[in-house]
C-alpha cells in the first residue's frame, strides 16, 4: 500500500517535470494555438529555423553564456568551501551568527535594490559593461546557494575524522584532501550546478552591468519572451534547458570519477 502511494506521488512529480518540457516543444513548432484547443492549429519550424540561421552569432552567445556561468560557479565553490569551513571552525556562537546572517543578504534585498547601488560602485572601478563586472554580480547571487549547501554538509561530517587523520600522521592539506574533500564531493556537484543554473539565468543584473555590451544568453532570450514571440522564446527555453542538463551531467560524472579515484587512494 505504502509503495503504491509512493509510486503515485513519482508519478505526479514525472509528470509535473515532464508536461512543461512537452509544452515547449509544442510551442516550439506551433504559430497558433488559441485557447481553449488542447492542440496547435498548425504548426512552422520559424522557431526553430530562427536559431539554426544565426548558427555563428548564437554559439558564440551561447558559449560566452556557458564560461561567465562556469567561472562563477567555480568561484562560488572555492569560496563557499573556505567560508563553510571557518564558520565550522569558529569558536564564537555570535560570530557563527553573524556569518550566517550576512551569506542570506542576497536573499532579502530584492535585486533592484542591489542592481543599482552595485551599478555606481561599477562605474567607479571601471568595471560597468565588462564581464567581469557582470562575474561579480551574479557571484553576490549565486554565493549564498553554494555556501548553504556545503555548510550543511561540511556541518554533518565535522572535523573528527580529519583530527583522527592528523594524529595518524597526515598533514592538515592531506587530512582534507584525503578525507573530507571526497565525502564533499557529491554537494559540491550539487552546489556547482546551483550556483552554475543562478548565473546563467540572470537578467536584470546581466542588463544593467553589461549595459548591452556583455550579451549572454538571457539577454537574447528576453526580449522574445517580452514580445510573447512563443515559438522562438520557446526554443530558446528548451536551449537553455538542455545545456544546462548537459553541464549537470558533466559535472555530476566529474564528482563520480573523483570519488571512485579518492575511494581508491584512500583504501591503498
């Protein structure tokens, strides 16, 4: 009885992943499908023939997109992973305390509000319309995913085994290496991905920072989006869509290959 309802619930959550999925790939194709017909009435490839035509323009895009995303990410995990582990390592409830108050910043000052005090402060170091200007901005967002996640988990496992490991011999950079480096593993994919899916969707910030100068892909996609152009903002979703599946998927096998190759090392 308990599997069955389990199995309901699956199947409740497939299909609420799932029907969105086949709504844009519906709309993709489709020129006019008027309420309240459960099918188009016909159907064009414009959408998709849109994107293929400015072949050159979109990957470049697109790839620009995919490396400010990645170095963000990547960024967010370095830091969230050094951050996580001096709040383990603080001793002071009050300074635990204010760390953790001030990682949740971003999530209560709504993005206009930081869009426009950090645009002045861009414009004075020189940094307005670069991308590097528009790294820093998406790191102040996507910082606080990554950091949650790994100070949940870096909370979870401790510093016990890597003490035990010191006492055994090893140095304190072999001791988180060997140790708690590979139980991180599967939350740093976790935390990469998050943070990776929260910079490559940014607008507002992208718009303001870039000034039009740094085109990424939701800079393209908006305005589609905007004129309610369905088909060819519909192909840009299921674009964003699978790349950002596709960088899951790499870095999730990353985070497996490593700890295969940590399990080993660990146990000869």
């Amino acid at each position: 009885m308990k599997r069955n309802r389990y199995s309901w619930i699956n199947g409740l959550i497939a299909l609420a992943v799932i029907l969105p999925i086949l709504l844009l790939v519906l709309w993709s194709v489709s020129t006019r499908w008027p309420w309240p017909e459960l099918m188009p009435h016909s159907f064009s490839w414009r959408g998709i023939s849109d994107l293929w035509r400015q072949n050159y323009e979109f990957t470049q895009i697109l790839l620009s997109s995919m490396l400010i995303s990645i170095v963000v990410a990547a960024l967010s995990l370095f830091i969230s992973l050094a951050t996580s582990r001096a709040y383990i390592l603080l001793q002071a409830k009050r300074s635990q305390m204010v760390l953790y108050q001030t990682l949740s910043l971003p999530f209560v000052i709504p993005a206009v509000v930081f869009g426009m005090g950090i645009h002045q402060l861009m414009i004075q170091w020189g940094l307005n319309n670069t991308a590097t200007g528009v790294i820093l901005v998406h790191l102040v967002y996507s910082l606080p995913y990554a950091t949650y996640l790994i100070l949940d988990a870096y909370q979870s496992i401790g510093l016990e085994l890597e003490e035990q490991a010191r006492l055994l011999g090893s140095t304190a950079f072999q001791a988180f290496r060997l140790v708690t480096f590979p139980l991180l593993l599967p939350v740093m994919a976790t935390a990469f991905s998050m943070s990776y899916i929260v910079s490559f969707s940014q607008y507002f910030l992208t718009s303001l920072i870039g000034g039009g100068q740094v085109r990424t892909f939701t800079i393209v996609m908006f305005p589609y989006l905007q004129n309610n152009d369905r088909p060819i903002a519909s192909s840009y979703a299921l674009v964003f869509l699978t790349f950002t599946f596709l960088v899951f998927l790499v870095f999730e096998g990353i985070s497996k290959f490593l700890q295969r190759k940590y399990q080993t090392s660990y146990y000869y």
